[in-house]
C-alpha cells in the first residue's frame, strides 16, 4: 500500500455520500505496500479502508470485488468490500476506480512466530477450500508472459550475471509450464500473501488482505510465495520449524497430492522469479507518488539462486 493520489476531505465526502457508512471523522494515507493508493477511513458508523486503483480498469476489478465477498461469505478472515447504496462495490476518486472494503482488527506480523504460521496454514487451506464454488476467473497478471515482456524492459539495467540468471530461469519455468505443472491442482489463488497482507490478533489470524494479484493459477504457487516470505528471515536463514508449522496445519485440511511434491523446488524458484523481476521493474522505473515504498529486489534474487542449488522439502515426510 501507498500514496499515489493525494485525496481531499472534499473527495471523501462526495464518495461517502454513495455510501450508508456514516459521516467523515477522520483519515490518513497509508504508507506500506507497492502498488495503489490506500488510506484509512473512519466514519461515524466504523473504520475501514479506501484503495484507489493506480494501475487497473473497471473491467478486472469487479473480479476482485467478487472473490473478497465470495470468501467472507464462506467464513474465511479477509478484507470484505463495502457495498455502494446502489449495490455497487465500485467508485471513483480522483479520476481513478476505488472501493472501500471493512477495516479488519489486528496487525501485521514482522517476525511471526511459528504459532502464527500455524494460524495461517489453516486460513489458507480453508480458503482454498473455499474458492471451489467460486465460479469467476481471472489470469495472473504477473505470469510468465509479463515477466519476460519485463525482462525486455529490463535490458541495459542488469549485470552478465544476473541478466544470464534471468534469462536461464524463464527458460526453466516455460519447461516446467509445459512438462512439470499441468499435473498441479489450481484455483484461484490470493498470490501475494506476505507477512505485510496478513492480520492477526495475538496468533490468531485475523484477516488477509490485498487480494489485487489475485487470479486462477497453481495452489502450489499460493504455497510458495509463502515459504519464501514466512519461512525465510532477512538474512535469508531457511526456518524449518515456521514452515513445518504452516504447511501440517494446511495439509490437515487440504491434503497435497504427489504432484505438488514433485513441483515443489521448481514452484519455490518460480515464486523467487516473480517477485524478483516485480521489484526489479519497481526499482528501474519508479512510480511517482507521495508517499511510496519500493523494495530492494536483491534477497528474491539471492533467494532464487538458494533454491536452484538446494530447496527445503514441502513437508516432512515419516
């Protein structure tokens, strides 16, 4: 989250008009996260928060908005959109789509614990339980088509070395598309689940958040970007004890098939890929804004080649 578009008191007044929330109290911008413009909202009736869409049309929100009350609906802690008073989840703010979804308790977690990792292993299983019955779907956005269209974008910004990783990995992940994942289970899948997208209060989770990378893709991948985050400390440590946590309490919910097993360090290096090539794009080609956090891509990079040498196994084995 970020502050890319400056909103007034003005423009939240006119917004909350179409809306049965109460009058403006206060708000703030918010400064963590990539991608749009996020603030709070307190009103006289509750809290919640409002996201102006930077880089997305009407046409793939509506997805979005559907996905989030689909899986409130089935019980699963995440951020839940607002209705409009015509029925609507969408406005516009500054010329730009936004919605204004529940406020959720809690916070984020820089250093969980492994009873968080736990907590969330069930909230992931359930919610990939829960996205069965959804029936709209949406590609991912961030695939392998965009990241070698960014690799483009990236000549002359990149040494040999890691302009020859690059090149070498998108080679091995179209091999994988076309030989190692059709066997994988997919749905659609949150996609961008790092400890900043996840609330809780005490270990208990208490919402996701962020669901704008959402999209129909490998539940495997969910899994991965997962371990890369929670599993792994800033110094780039595997924490098996984290991940062990997570992925028992998924499994006892949804169990993993010998497929995903087979995948799983090819899913793990293609996660690293990702993010990695993201935040390189984010870095070369900075968006403008108010307040904006951009992260250094050099651990996804680091974790990348850890796990072409040697990637921790989906789950302990008897």
């Amino acid at each position: 989250m970020s502050v890319y578009t400056r909103v007034t008191e003005d423009d939240l007044r006119a917004l909350l008009a179409d809306y049965s929330i109460g009058e403006l109290e206060d708000f703030r911008g918010i400064s963590a996260g990539i991608t749009n413009t996020n603030y709070f909202v307190d009103t006289s009736t509750g809290r919640w928060v409002l996201t102006l869409f930077e880089q997305m049309d009407n046409g793939s929100l509506p997805f979005f908005m559907q996905l989030m009350d689909h899986l409130a609906g089935h019980g699963v802690p995440g951020a839940h959109p607002v209705a409009r008073n015509d029925g609507g989840f969408l406005s516009r703010v500054r010329n730009r789509p936004a919605a204004l979804v529940y406020r959720l308790a809690g916070a984020s977690i820089e250093t969980p614990a492994t009873g968080h990792c736990a907590s969330l292993g069930g909230v992931v299983a359930e919610m990939h339980r829960a996205v069965r019955s959804f029936g709209e779907a949406q590609p991912n956005s961030r695939g392998l088509a965009w990241i070698a269209e960014a690799r483009d974008r990236l000549n002359g910004c990149l040494d040999s070395d890691n302009a020859e990783l690059l090149d070498d990995e998108i080679a091995f992940q179209r091999e994988c598309v076309r030989t190692t994942y059709p066997a994988l289970p997919e749905a659609v899948i949150h996609a961008d689940m790092f400890r900043d997208n996840v609330l809780f209060e005490g270990e208990r989770v208490s919402g996701v958040i962020d669901f704008y990378y959402a999209c129909h893709d490998y539940l495997l991948f969910d899994l991965a970007v997962i371990c890369n985050d929670w599993a792994f400390d800033d110094r780039g440590t595997y924490l098996a004890a984290h991940w062990q946590a997570f992925i028992s309490a998924y499994h006892r919910r949804r169990a993993l098939t010998a497929a995903e097993h087979d995948a799983w360090p090819a899913m793990l290096r293609a996660a690293a890929l990702r993010f990695w090539v993201s935040r390189l794009i984010d870095y070369h080609f900075p968006m403008d804004g108010d307040v904006t956090h951009i992260h250094d891509p050099t651990p996804f990079e680091r974790l990348l080649r850890a796990h072409r040498e040697s990637a921790p196994a989906l789950i302990d084995r008897p």
